[in-house]
C-alpha cells in the first residue's frame, strides 16, 4: 500500500486510515483541468512478470498478503516510504484494510493512478508495492513511488526492484518524464517543488 490522498466520504476515511495509499490526480496549478492521466487507447499492465517477482494490481483479493506485508514493517515504512505515524500504524482494522484496496482497484479501473502489489512468483507474499499517479509538479507527468518489507530490504530487493521498476516506466508506459520522490530526487528538493507548485 503506498502513501498519499483520495476523493469522497470513502476517500477521506482512507486517507485518515492509511495516507500512504492515496493520492488524488493532481490539480491544475491554473484550476484549469488537466488530460487524463493516460491516454485512451494505452493499456495499464494487468500482471507484469520479472525474476523472482510479478506485479498485480492491488484489490480485495491481496487484502490479506498486502496487509501481513505492511504491518510486517511498521517503522520501517513510516521512516522510508510514508515518512509519516499515519500510515502505517498498528490499529489498522480489517475493514480498513478492505477499504484501502477497494479504493486502489477503483482508481486504477477508474485510470486516475495504478497501484501494484509485488509478489512472489507463486503470489502466497507480497514482497512490497508499487504506484504511478499523476505529478503534482509541473514538467513531470508521473510520479512514481515504491516500498518493499523490511526483510526485503535487507535482502537488497529495494535496490533490484528499483532498477526494474525504472526501465519498466520508461518502456511501458507513456510517460516521457517520471518523477521518483526519494530517490532520483531528494525528498527535501520534491517538497520544495511542490510546495512551489501549490503556491497561488
């Protein structure tokens, strides 16, 4: 589950739940609405395979491994990925939990953002996940983020599975400039930027 904002009474409550997971399609910093997310006639990628993981779109039938995955690495995600108390946290419940994937199915059939849990070969584990929305920041169409538990990091999956992700967007999406927040660049420097974006 990823990190940041939603739409409706539903949205609010899982953003209050889990804000790592939800984010809203960019505003206009003009007001003007902006074109879609993706194009009409491209595809997002219903199950990506790789070496030693796949990709699937996040929904109620990963509630269960997206869920042991994420309260596997409490502190771990909120000092790496959230960097926030919020999410997540222990007091996270079932329904939640159910929430959260209900709202990333629905945005990603709804194409606004795509939302992927990384899986073991098999599928019985997720290994982290992974997320394309869209950019908050002018010049920048995507903004793409990932976690993986903390065991995998400590095994160097964070690593290989950046390295992947990178000439995966770069391939198979339609996006000619990606944004990787804490990574390609510094968080302070992406705050900045979009704290500047916002600014009337």
């Amino acid at each position: 589950m990823a990190h940041w904002i939603r739409l409706g009474a539903a949205a609010m409550l899982a953003l209050a739940t889990c804000p790592a997971r939800a984010e809203a399609p960019a505003a206009s910093v003009t007001g003007q609405s902006k074109p879609a997310f993706v194009p009409a006639g491209f595809s997002p990628p219903t199950r990506v395979e790789a070496k030693g993981f796949q990709l699937v779109p996040l929904g109620p039938a990963l509630v269960r491994i997206d869920y042991d995955a994420y309260m596997s690495s409490i502190e771990h995600l909120q000092t790496t990925f959230s960097r926030s108390p919020q999410w997540p946290h222990a007091g996270i419940t079932d329904a939640e939990a159910m929430l959260d994937m209900e709202t990333e199915q629905g945005r990603f059939q709804r194409r606004v953002s795509f939302a992927y849990g990384v899986l073991t070969p098999n599928g019985s584990r997720e290994r982290g996940s992974f997320y394309l929305s869209p950019s908050p920041v002018p010049g920048f169409q995507a903004v793409a983020r990932l976690w993986v538990t903390k065991a995998e990091y400590d095994a160097g999956f964070d690593r290989e599975l950046y390295r992947w992700a990178r000439h995966w967007v770069k391939t198979a999406w339609p996006f000619a400039r990606v944004a990787w927040p804490g990574r390609a660049i510094p968080w302070a420097r992406w705050d900045a930027m979009v704290t500047a974006a916002k600014a009337p």
